[in-house]
C-alpha cells in the first residue's frame, strides 16, 4: 500500500520511514551508528533487508551515503538534515513505549541533559509564547497546501455532520 498520493503529511512521513526497520536504522543513526555491519549487527537484521531499507533512506533524502574505503567499496551512512529532523519522531515514540509499554523495573533508557547533567523529557512548547502544549490546547485549520482531496478537509465535513 503507498500513500504516496494521499494530501496529508502524516501520511508522506509514513511513505518515507513507515516500514519499520527503517525507523530502527534512523534510531541507531542517530545514536551514532554509521557501518552497514554495524547496523546489521545491532538489529540482527538480514543483510538483504538492511541492503533494500538503507538504500531507500538514501533514495528519500534521510541517508547520505559517504563512501571511507575503496577496496573493496564500503560506505558510512550519515543522516542528512531531513534525517536529524526524525529525532523529535523517533523520540516521541520513545517516550510513548516508556510510559505505555516499559517493563515493570522502568523504562530502558534515560536522556540526560549534557548541560546540567540531569535526566530529562522532551516537552512541546509553542514556538510563540513559550506555553507547554497538550493536544487539548491545540485545534487543526487547514494549511496552505489542503486542497478539496486533503484528509483532514474531508474530516471536518464528516464532523460538520
């Protein structure tokens, strides 16, 4: 199945890294992996798998592919721009599975804050005025690019009725 025509953002994100072993390599990326052995290693991932899945992070823009021996050929995968943006994703999901899915002695890892050195969270905070943000706060209008096909325009018409 492919959303690749559906007008709605959640969807084109899940055209890039919905399939999960793509999101698996983006974490491990952005916790400093880089080898194609590295990542099989880590994920216990099948090498053709991994083969298909990197590169189609690189064919989306996630991945750079950045080539460090020539004989034979081998590559690091770094993450583009676009890819480091899949940290506030891969985070929330993190943080879902700690509260919703941790084993009873706790979640299996914790974010320190380099700075002061203390565990912390990832919270939203509106841009503007600096007030954390809980979904109850927020309402959805239709953006600049929501057309008559979008998602949520065909939302509103289903809760207008």
């Amino acid at each position: 199945m492919s959303f690749s025509e559906m007008n709605c953002s959640v969807a084109q994100t899940l055209e890039v890294v919905g399939e999960w072993w793509s999101l698996l390599i983006v974490r491990d990326a952005l916790l400093g992996l880089s080898r194609f052995d590295d990542f099989q290693r880590h994920l216990g991932i099948s090498r053709n798998v991994l083969n298909d899945r990197l590169g189609r992070l690189v064919e989306q823009g996630v991945l750079e592919k950045v080539p460090y021996q020539e004989h034979p050929p081998r590559y690091d995968y770094r993450l583009t721009e676009k890819g480091r943006d899949l940290w506030e994703v891969v985070d929330a999901m993190r943080r879902w599975g700690d509260r919703w899915e941790a084993p009873d002695a706790g979640p299996p890892t914790d974010l320190v804050h380099r700075t002061c050195g203390h565990v912390t969270t990832v919270e939203p905070h509106c841009s503007e005025c600096g007030d954390l943000l809980e979904q109850r706060d927020l309402k959805l209008v239709a953006g600049a690019g929501a057309d008559e096909h979008s998602p949520f325009v065909e939302l509103l018409k289903l809760r207008r009725r």
